[in-house]
C-alpha cells in the first residue's frame, strides 16, 4: 500500500499549469468562473462541499484554542469617513475598493465601500464593547466574501475581485506580551491546518515596505505550486500593535485605574486553501483529494455483465452499507454510462479510492481496490475488506502530504552568489534563499535583474519566533552589497 507503487503522471500538467488548473476546477465541477463578471465564480456543490469540509477543520480549530475564538458576521456596507479614518489602512486599499454610491434610484448621503477587509467596521463596535481589563481578550472571527477590484489578470481562486471565502481572526489584548502570544498562536493554528490538509508551506516575515496596511509586521505562509513553481500566499498573520487602538480609540482601564490602549492581531485565510488543495496533490488526470476533504471518500463503481446484473448490484449495495457503518463518505455509482467512463469522472474529481466490483470478484468473495494517488490495485475479501479501508484512506492522507512536502523541498535552493541567483530564477526551480541585508537598494536591485520578489525573511532567523535562531552562527555577508547581515531572504516569483 505505499505510495511508491504506481506512477503519476504531471507532464501535461507541468507543460501548460494553469490552463490544467482552470480547466479541471470546471471538469471537476468545483467552481464555474462563466458568470458574466470578471473575477466572480459560482461554487458548484461538489466544490462547495469540499470548502465546507476543508474551512470546517478551520473553524474547529479556532473554536477550541484555550480561550476560544467565537464565530461572527459583521456588516458587508462600510460608511466612507469610517474607512477613511485609518489612513495607513487605507493607503493599501485606495485603488481596490468598490464604492456604493447609489440606494436605488436616489444618490446616497455617504457613499459606502464593499469591505477589502474588515478592520474599519470591527474596531467601531470594539470600542463599544470594551471598558476594563476584564472585557479583555477579545477573539473573533468571520468567514465572509470580501471585494477587491483586482486589476492584474484575474485567476480562478487565485486573483479575484470576489473572495468568497475570506476567515478574518481579530483579537485584542490588554498587553504587547499577550498580543505576541497571540500571534504565536494564529502560527500554530494555521500549521496545524495546512499540515491537516497535506498541504506543504514555508512561514515567513514580510519587508516592511510590503506588509499589511497598518501593521506593526507581517507573517505569511507560503506554498510553491509544482506546476510552474510560482509562490503563492496562503495564510497571513499581523501583530497591529497599538495603531488602530490609537484611531478608533481602544482603551481599557488598567487593575491601577490608569486607561490604556489595547494591542491587537488580525489574521486571514482565503480560499487559496482550495487553490493549494487542487494543485499540491493534482495530476493530470485531475483532482486527487486527501481523504479527511474528500467529498465522497469511496466511489463504488459495479462492473455490469448481462444476467449477473442483480447480483452485482446486490452485493455492491452491501458493500456500500458497511462503508457507511464504519464512517466512511461512499457512493455507488449505478449510473448506465460505461465502467470506464465511470472511472474517468471520479478519478478527475479525486476520489481518494474506487472499489471495483465485477462478477469473477464476487466468484472469489472479494473487491478490487485502487488508490487515486498512485493508481496501486488492492484485493480484498468480502467478509473482513471493509475494515481495511479506514487504514488505506490513513495511508492515503500521509502519503500525498510526503509526497507534497518532497516537491517544495525540491523547490528550495539556496545561494550566496549573485549569479547563480539570477540563473536559478531565471530556470524556474522556485524559490531562492540568499543572505541579504536590511538595505532597500539592494532588494530593489534584485528584484529588478530577477524580475522576482523579495518574498520575506524564513522564520528561523528571526530571533522572536524561531528554536533554531543562532546569533553566533548566523553571520552572513549580503549577495549585494557584501555588508554583514544575520538574515537571509527569500527570492521568488509569485501569484
């Protein structure tokens, strides 16, 4: 049952990556993008059942920290003076708002923003709900659709103007100290997702002139499509500080009657958790799913012969019952298209595995099984079989976050030479980690010759988050400039 047995196949799906990536969200009936607005896709059931199953790990995860994130909805419509207040904030966002500026026929009084993003709506009713210390924390989260009018191509779950689903966490803290735990723990609430997903990420601390809008600094996760080894962001985590307390004017009072400003976090997750889903464990013979999101776990595909029809059917139907009884998501596919078009439909779809069932296996009390990731064909009796499936289903999930994990890990060089730098990006291998020091000009530089992106500082080598910091053993001399510096980058071409 490992997953060494089988061959997958990528190389149409390397030579033309997102034209697979497009076409299989269609074909596998995830999402329709043919709505006529750019940007703005119809989720399918089959694909919505997945980002069910994929943002409900999230939420369990969220629900049950020590002190529990509670699940909200805030407004959609933000007054104009109330965004423009935070002008940092602002500044990010000035060129990607949608306005509303009309209420039927009648011209509006205030013209109102579809939220890019929470903050200038939250904070307002934060400042409502908090007097003292024992008000404090607060943790909250929404899973919404945010709007941005994105001007660069759009691409599906990728670039949109509709995210449709946007989890926004946003906590507040009495303290700094209690506000750098937090962040720690969104950290550790988003590895724990993406490694509950199979899906392999680097985490790293973004430049100062590329963090979020009103943040003190900037955590990402980023993952590497194998397909063109491009970056894309997945997951971001902010320390706020004390900027928006200081605009929308957050205080508490202190156990010694003194008024503070609270100290805040927000972080964020998209549905770019379902673009990473598709295209870390896809082949081209389409999706192929981990097992705990899979949509249908089993797909029960009877090989119909005349005069055994009946008993076939029969036995497959059994079957199907003891599936169910031990938890797993099965189907039977009764349908009267052809077996191998049968096939065709669930391995495109990603069914983790099929169990064929014809009339020699029912001869010899037994059912084929075949693993969607590595295509390995498994007998099994009638009388005990099933209870294997859970195991494979086990195996399947640790296998394609391996296999995941071994392409980024292939995907990652690093280098001290200027030169060797520029060749690297140019062949398309992925990302790049060279010393570099805290110089804009040298960042500019590079990403100029490259045509890539200074994509953040590895979280190992900053000193605040990292076991593996060494102040002794980080003494690098930057690839431009040759100054000493205690940090490397990350260099790369991204989303």
């Amino acid at each position: 049952m490992s997953a060494k047995k089988g061959k997958i196949s990528r190389e149409k799906w390397n030579n033309n990556f997102m034209d697979w990536f497009s076409d299989i969200l269609l074909k596998a009936e995830i999402i329709d993008y043919r709505f006529n607005l750019k940007g703005c896709g119809v989720w399918l059931g089959y694909g919505f059942n997945l980002r069910k199953r994929v943002f409900q790990i999230l939420r369990d995860l969220l629900d049950n920290t020590p002190i529990p994130h509670e699940e909200t909805l805030f407004p959609l419509l933000i007054p104009e003076p109330l965004f423009m207040k935070e002008a940092e904030h602002v500044k990010g966002f000035e060129d990607e708002v949608y306005w509303v500026t009309r209420g039927g026929s009648k011209q509006l009084d205030i013209n109102l923003c579809l939220r890019p993003t929470s903050e200038t709506v939250m904070y307002p009713m934060f400042k409502l709900w908090i007097r003292s210390h024992q008000d404090l924390p607060i943790k909250v989260y929404q899973i919404v659709s945010t709007f941005r009018y994105e001007t660069k191509t759009t691409r599906p779950l990728i670039r949109v103007r509709e995210l449709t689903t946007f989890k926004e966490a946003h906590t507040v803290h009495a303290t700094a100290k209690e506000a750098e735990d937090q962040v720690k723990e969104g950290l550790e609430i988003y590895s724990k997702f993406y490694d509950r997903l199979g899906i392999p990420y680097f985490i790293n601390v973004r430049p100062d002139y590329d963090k979020f809008p009103g943040a003190e600094y900037s955590i990402a996760f980023e993952t590497i499509f194998p397909g063109d080894h491009k970056t894309l962001q997945i997951g971001t985590v902010h320390n706020l500080g004390t900027i928006f307390a200081k605009t929308f004017d957050l205080t508490y009072e202190a156990d010694n009657g003194e008024i503070k400003f609270v100290h805040q976090t927000c972080y964020g997750i998209s549905e770019r958790a379902i673009a990473a889903v598709v295209t870390q464990h896809g082949d081209d013979a389409g999706l192929c799913l981990p097992p705990e999101v899979a949509p249908i776990q089993a797909i029960i595909v009877p090989i119909i012969f005349k005069g055994k029809e009946k008993e076939i059917l029969e036995q497959s139907k059994n079957l199907l019952d003891k599936m169910n009884s031990l938890g797993i998501r099965a189907k039977l596919d009764d349908s009267d298209i052809s077996s191998g078009k049968k096939f065709y439909k669930w391995e495109t779809k990603g069914v983790p595995i099929r169990i064929e069932l014809g009339p020699k296996d029912i001869e010899k009390k037994q059912f084929i099984v075949v693993r969607r990731d590595t295509g390995e064909r498994i007998t099994l009796d009638f009388k005990e079989g099933a209870k294997k499936i859970p195991k494979i289903l086990e195996e399947i999930q640790k296998d394609l976050h391996e296999r995941a994990k071994i392409l980024m890990e292939n995907s990652i060089k690093e280098t001290d030479d200027y030169d060797e730098l520029y060749d690297l990006i140019e062949k398309r291998v992925g990302i790049v980690i060279v010393p570099l020091c805290d110089e804009y000009d040298c960042a500019e530089q590079i990403e100029k010759r490259t045509e890539g992106k200074i994509i953040g500082t590895p979280i190992k080598y900053v000193k605040e988050f990292s076991k593996e910091y060494s102040e002794k053993e980080f003494n690098f001399n930057c690839i431009v400039c040759a100054r000493p510096t205690k940090k490397k980058m990350i260099i790369g071409r991204s989303y």
